[in-house]
C-alpha cells in the first residue's frame, strides 16, 4: 500500500511509526512532515491545505491511501475535493468528508446535533449579531463561571471563561464584533460543567466504530495547571478514574449515539472522532468533538494500539471496520512534551537537539522539529514528546522522565508533574 500522510506533528510522527509497522505498506509519504518522519518515511514539502497540489501528488506516485492528520484541511473539505474526482474512484480516504467535519468546524451544529440525538453535554443558547440582547439575558440566568465559544475554528484560541457577569456580556458582544475575527461572528453561551476532563478516541467507517481508549493531556504551560494554555504539554493513556462502568456509559450514552446519529443524519463519517468529556462524578458529558486525533494524545494513544494501523485504516475507509481484529495494550503509556522556552508565547527556532539517541526504553516522537545541515534542529513550540510504557503508570513516567534528562537543547522547558495527580493506586 502507496500511503499519504497530510500533517506535520507529534501525531503525524506517531501515526506515520505505527504504520511502519504494518508488512502492508510498501511507501509512505508525509506531507509536510517533520525530522520524526524523514527518518522512517518521505517528507513531501507541499502544505495540508493545496489540495491541487495533494492531488496531483497522488495521481504522480499512485498513492492509494490518504491519511488527514489535521482539523483544518478535513474542514475545508478535502475529502469531498479528492472524491468528486474521477481519477480518484478507488483512493482511500481516512479523514470525514465537510459534512462530518463540521462536528469540529461548528460548536453550534455540534450542540444541535448532540441535542437531537440525546447526547449528554452542558445546556446552550447560540447568539448571533441579531439575537444579543437574548444572549445578554441567557447569561443572566446561568451561574458563573459563563463560557463564551467562538462557533468556528480558531487555533484553539476561541474559548472564554468568565467569573464575572457584566465582563462575560461585554465579551459577548466583543466576540460577534469579530474579536476573533469570523470564527466568532456566532457565539455558544455555555452552562459550566464541573468535574475532570478526560478524552476518548474513537474511529469508525460510518456504520461500526473501535475505541481507541482514554487519555488525559495537561494543557497549561505550567505545573500544577496553571499559566497559558497550550497545544498540550503531555498526556496519559488510559486514564485511571475510567473504569468500566465509567466507560461503558461513555461507549453507551456518548460514542454509540454519535456514530449512530451520524448515519441518521446521513453522514458517511470514515475516521477519527475526539470527545472531549467532562466527569462529574461518574457522569460523562461531551464538551466537544474533534475530528481528528489529539496532540500529544495520539503519542500514547498509537503506542498502545496492537492491531496493524493500515489494516485498520483501510477498513474505516471501505467501511469493514466490524470484521476488523482490534487489540489494545493494557500497560499505561506516558508522554512528557519538551517544548520551547517561551513558548506557548513568542520562542526561537532553529537551535540544535542533542542527547536523544541516548533515549533508551522509550520513544521520541517529534513535534516542531527540522533536518538543517545534517542536524535535527528545534522548528515550533512544541518540540519533541518522550513517551514510555509501564504496567503501572508511575514506572512508565519514570521512564519517560530518566530520558527526557538526556535531550538538551537551547532553553528546552516541560512540565515536572505530569500524571501526578491521577497516581494514587496505580
Ligand atoms: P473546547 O475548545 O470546547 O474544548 O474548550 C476549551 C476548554 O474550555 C475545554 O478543554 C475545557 O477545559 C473548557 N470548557 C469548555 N466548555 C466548558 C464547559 N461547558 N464547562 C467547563 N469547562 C469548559
Ligand atoms: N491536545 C488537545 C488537542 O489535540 O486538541
């Protein structure tokens, strides 16, 4: 199998090493990629979003796989731009189509189709330039915190929390005047759910659907959860508080009504689904979809995953998900992100990283990273993540932690604390 991989993350470098594995696959391209990639695959220098280009690439190298890693092509509809192609009858496409995208690309079609399907998630009201005085008065019924959401994509940024009433109104108003830019010319008000986030990842072919299994990403830049947030700054797999009753609510009242409601719909959804939860106490609600993996998630989540990646791929694409074997590690995976000083504000690039071919009993995946003369340099904020198995979750972070002490590079930064608040009793 001739496969393109669109992206150039740490998930792309852990989606692109666990497909390597597969007897399968006989090349593997990835575009843009990353040093992680070029070293088991072929970067391609041609962006997630010049579909003209993506396309031409795949009719020159006769690729018969397209693997989206990203939100933002999936929204802007590659997957219907390659399929209304003739030339392209037969390529097989792991990424949902507009349709299903708009789950991550809308916050308010993502709430009215949770509302139809009776998908638990935190009461809404939708306000646009025309309806702010009855969004002005929706925020007066709630109780603080009051979370404001921009409806479109906007790089993670788009989401308010507010302890104060007449601040969240103004910020109501500042969002639909274009605070971020048209992503908020409609805004989701929000009820605040209490409780502890946790992420569940799925695929499906439109019709059946695998669990991937849970995750916890630490967001804030610094211990403790506090400072700006960011891309993420490491994550756990799976979580300990999802135990089976806590998952087969998640499977029962969130994961099977989502795959099922997107086929009422009419939705031929074939790939990834993130839900983002909340547990209050047992109860999972959904905060929100994506409709790709996490980052760093998928560097806990892929290392786990038994079953061989483009077998499972084509069979979310041809829709034989059912009939697919799938099998799932039962050691717990870590992964701690070495990001740059600075970041998630302004930072450098550009600086040259030593040490991790010392790395010993884990795996590096790269992030922001590039091949300059021979040496892998430093190329975003977040550079590299160091993930580690472990039959408990203690030990696998040890691991990760021993050599993470072995990679230098100017101004590197992580976070000391990763998984520690979830490691009583495991
Ligand atoms: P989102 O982009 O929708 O995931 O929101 C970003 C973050 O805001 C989430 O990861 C949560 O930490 C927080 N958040 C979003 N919606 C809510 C909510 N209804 N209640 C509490 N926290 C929320
Ligand atoms: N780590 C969170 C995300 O990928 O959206």
């Amino acid at each position: 199998m001739r496969v393109l991989l669109l992206g150039s993350g740490g998930r792309e470098h852990a989606l692109a090493w666990k497909m390597v594995q597969s007897p399968e696959l006989e090349k593997l391209y990835v575009a843009p990629g990353n040093a992680g990639t070029a070293g088991i695959a072929e970067n391609v220098n041609i962006s997630v979003t010049d579909f003209e280009a993506i396309a031409a690439f795949v009719v020159e190298k006769d690729i018969q796989m397209v693997v989206v890693g990203p939100e933002d092509p999936l929204v802007e509809g590659i997957r219907d731009f390659l399929q209304c192609d003739v030339r392209f009858k037969d390529l097989m496409i792991v990424g949902p189509g507009k349709d299903g995208a708009i789950l991550e690309g809308s916050k308010d079609f993502a709430k009215q189709f949770m509302k139809r399907h009776g998908i638990p998630t935190a009461a809404y009201m939708t306000v646009t330039p025309e309806n702010v005085a009855a969004g002005q008065e929706f925020l007066a019924t709630l109780r603080p915190p009051y979370v404001l959401k921009a409806d479109g994509l906007a790089a993670g940024k788009g989401v308010l929390i507010l302890q104060d009433l007449k601040e969240a109104q103004r910020e109501l108003e500042s969002m639909l005047g274009g605070k971020f830019g048209k992503a908020s010319s409609r805004v989701v008000i929000e009820e605040f759910l209490h409780g502890i986030e946790i992420s569940v990842f799925a695929v499906t072919d439109g019709k059946d659907y695998k669990i991937l299994g849970s995750a916890k990403d630490y967001k804030r830049i610094g211990e403790g959860d506090t400072g700006l947030n960011t891309g993420g700054m490491g994550a756990v797999s799976p979580v300990p508080f999802a135990d089976e009753a806590f998952n087969r609510k998640v499977e029962e009242k969130i994961i099977r009504p989502t795959v099922e409601g997107l086929k009422k719909d009419g939705i031929d959804y074939r790939g990834f689904i993130f839900f983002g939860l909340m547990n209050d106490n047992g109860g999972p609600a959904v905060i929100e979809y994506n409709v790709r993996m996490g980052d760093p998630e998928t560097e806990v989540v892929m290392p786990r995953l038994k079953t061989d990646l483009v077998q499972l791929f084509r069979a979310v694409a041809t829709g034989c998900l059912a009939d697919t074997a799938f099998a799932l590690d039962e050691r717990y995976c870590t992964t701690v992100m070495l990001v740059a000083g600075g970041y998630p504000g302004s930072y450098e690039k550009g600086n040259v990283i030593s040490g991790f071919e010392k790395v010993e009993d884990s795996i590096v995946f790269h992030a922001g990273t590039k091949l300059a003369e021979g040496q892998i340099v430093t190329n975003g904020g977040r550079v590299m993540a160091v993930s580690s198995f472990g039959h408990k979750m203690e030990e696998a972070l040890q691991r990760s932690y021993c050599n993470v002490a072995k990679i230098t590079f100017k101004d590197m930064n992580y976070r000391r604390d990763i998984g520690q608040d979830l490691l009583s009793g495991c």
